[in-house]
C-alpha cells in the first residue's frame, strides 16, 4: 500500500469510528475516494475560527485529517468536516441501487461518496447553486456514469422522487418539496439552522404517503440554503433549540395544527414529541439517572475524567488531540455521574494528555479546557433523596458544509 493510500485508509476508518460506527462499507468509501481530485490544487486553505491557513504543502497526505478546507474562501464555503459527514451519512444509511439528490454537492466530494455507496445501480442527482463549484464538480464527477450535476437551485429546481436527500446547506425549515420527492421509505437529512448559533442536522423519514418519522442527529453550524430561509422559523427553531432536548424529537407533522407535543412549528409544518401514526420508533437510552448531574449541550466538546458516567469516546478537539481523553456528548443533555456533596462539576474537566497521530506523529503537548459558560440551578427534592444542583457546561464548535 502506498503511503497516500494508506494515510487515506487510516483516515476512512477513524472518521468513521468516532461517530460510534463501524460500517464497513462507509469505511471503504471514503478509503476509496480520494479527498484531493475534488479539492483543486495545494497548498490548500485550512478554515479554522479566525478565518484560513494554508497547508504546510501540497502533499496530498496533508488532507486526511478531520479539517474543512476551503473551497471558496471569500464566501466561506467550505469542503465540509469528515466526521460530521461521516456520520450524517451513516444515519442516512444509503442503500445499493438507490435514488439520491445530493443539494449543496460544492465540488463533489461528499457526492463521490454518496455515488460509492448506492453503486452503478444507484444514481445521485447532485445540485449546486454556486455556478463555479458546480463547473468543477461536473469535471471532477465525470467518471462516475452515475452521476447527474446540475448547478442550479433545489429550491427552484423539479426534484426526482428520492430514497435520500442529502442537504449540506442550513435551512429554517424543510421544504414542502423535498418532503414530497421522497419514497416511502426515504430520508431526508437537512441542517435546520437558525440565523445565528447552532442548529440541528434532522433526519426525516417518510413512513407513509402521509406520515413522517423524524430524529435529530447532531448540532451543526452550515452556510444559508438560499431560497429555504424565513425569519420567523428560524425564531421558532431559536425557543426549540434553547428549552428543549433533540431526542425528544420524533416526528414531523404537516397540514395540521400543532398540538400539546409540539417541539418546534413553521408554517405548514411542525416537529412533535410523539411518534408518527404509522410505525413506532425506540427511544434511545441516556442511561439510569444519578442524584447529580452535568448536564451538557448536544454537538459540544469537553475533557472528562474517565469516572463520568454515559460518556461516548468521540472525537478530538483538534487533530492532535488523542481522541482517548476527549468526548462528545452524544445526546442533546448526557447526563455524567457526580456524588451529592462532591466537588463542583466543573472541577471534574481537567488537564489531558495530548498526543499526535496521523500525520503529526511527533506531537505531544498538554490540553486544558473549562466551561466557558456555566449556569445553575437547583433541582427540586424527591422523598429521601437532597437537592441536587445542575450545571450546564457550553462550548460552541463551528462547523460548515
């Protein structure tokens, strides 16, 4: 195996390890897709929070780590984190010989992949409304005879009807459009985000002809959908977002008034904490309660100590962080075990030892990380049991298609 090979190979099964999968086929797409033919020449822009820096070089092994790399740095529009995609795709679970409409396919990297996993059987109908990306996703996508680019709006654009749309840019709300192109059967994975802060990457399925089962996969941060934007949505989705949990999520309604289940509601359509009229889903365990929590925002990062309880290994801050001492929390509020009368939550989140892997093996360092934003409240008494304290522990990681 040669070297660029085997930095890919590496890459494919970590980024798709930390999103708790262990899906062979998803591994042996992104190993089998190389990440550089679809992002133009090196050095390439790294995007980090104050803007971009390039790469050391133009070696292409630079570009199997977990970074965004600019594909249109003066509009911020990015080759999106493989970690995030990872895992969304893993939710999306695309099948052999299905339809997919890829919105937001920028140069076509993440469609390669979509078009690896359903086969030559299959199809992607991949759409860009930045014309300039989609010229180059058409060349970059030649070689694939199952796949469609087409730059133009999904907003304006007759969808196919679809086993999967995959959406890689920010919506307030899903399009009644969309929701009409799927099969029975099929998903929809759309960011619904709101004007500022983060928002969710939701996964709906169609269940019926008229019922729709839905599930929030993570907190995201994308580029505005043009054209799937509306202020007082995004208003709604901001008091959604901030009073309640995404696993309360389970389905979406339309064309009916929003009842007592209500999580968060638009126009013609409105997310509910009761599941769909046809099938049922399993809620997903958080773990059995404690006398004492931390309580922690989906899609934020922090360093524990190994004693929290219901935490699941993810994956590092930064590329040289060693993925064994840092975690994710999984769910929208993970409870983390913690004594009545111990110490404060926060001095639970401590100092790790970082190391390097991957293409910075050499690196070894210390990392140290507080809450940058912590609120309490006390919890009311049960029979026998104390008061307990709640601490929420914020921290924001901004992430783009």
């Amino acid at each position: 195996m040669n070297t660029i090979q085997a930095h890919r190979s590496f890459y494919a099964e970590f980024i798709v390890k930390l999103s708790g999968q262990d899906d062979e086929r998803l591994i042996a797409a992104f190993s089998s897709v190389p990440r550089e033919d679809y992002l133009g020449p090196g050095p390439w822009p790294v995007s980090v929070a104050s803007g971009y820096i390039p790469t050391l070089s133009a070696e292409p092994y630079l570009l199997y780590q977990d970074t965004l790399i600019g594909l249109a740095t003066d509009r911020r529009i990015n080759n999106g984190q493989p970690s995030l995609h990872a895992e969304c795709l893993a939710a999306a679970a695309p099948r052999l010989g299905e339809t997919v409409v890829h919105i937001g396919a920028g140069t076509g990297y993440y469609t390669a992949i979509l078009a690896t996993l359903v086969g030559p059987t299959g199809h992607v109908h991949a759409l860009e409304i930045e014309p300039d990306l989609a010229s180059r996703a058409a060349a970059n996508l030649a070689h694939f005879a199952n796949v469609e680019v087409r730059a133009e709006s999904a907003n304006d654009a007759v969808l196919p009807t679809a086993d999967l749309i995959y959406v890689n840019a920010g919506a307030t709300h899903p399009p009644s459009a969309w929701l009409d192109s799927l099969n029975v059967g099929g998903r929809l994975l759309i960011p619904l985000t709101p004007n500022e802060g983060l928002g969710v990457m939701l996964k709906i399925t169609r269940v019926s002809a008229t019922d729709y089962a839905a599930e929030g996969i993570a907190g995201v941060a994308f580029i505005p959908c043009i054209g799937a934007r509306d202020d007082a949505a995004s208003a709604s989705l901001i008091c959604a977002l901030q009073r309640q949990s995404l696993e309360a999520i389970r389905s979406l309604r339309r064309h009916s008034q929003p009842d007592s289940t209500v999580w968060c509601a638009g126009s013609d359509w409105w997310l509910s904490t009761a599941n769909p009229q046809s099938g049922t889903l399993t809620p997903r365990s958080t773990g059995p309660a404690t006398a004492s929590t931390v309580s922690l925002v989906r899609g934020t990062w922090c360093i524990i100590s190994y004693q929290a309880y219901g935490a699941r290994l993810r994956r590092p801050v930064s590329s040289n962080v060693s993925h064994h001492w840092v975690t994710r929390v999984a769910s929208s509020r993970r409870s983390f075990k913690q004594p009545v009368g111990g110490a404060a939550p926060w001095s639970r989140f401590g100092i790790a030892v970082a190391t390097g892997f991957a293409s910075c093996p050499s690196f070894t360092g210390l990392a140290f990380f507080v809450p940058s934003l912590t609120t309490q409240r006390t919890c009311r008494p049960r029979p026998g049991k104390p008061g307990t304290t709640r601490t929420r522990a914020a921290w924001r990681y901004s992430r783009r298609r």
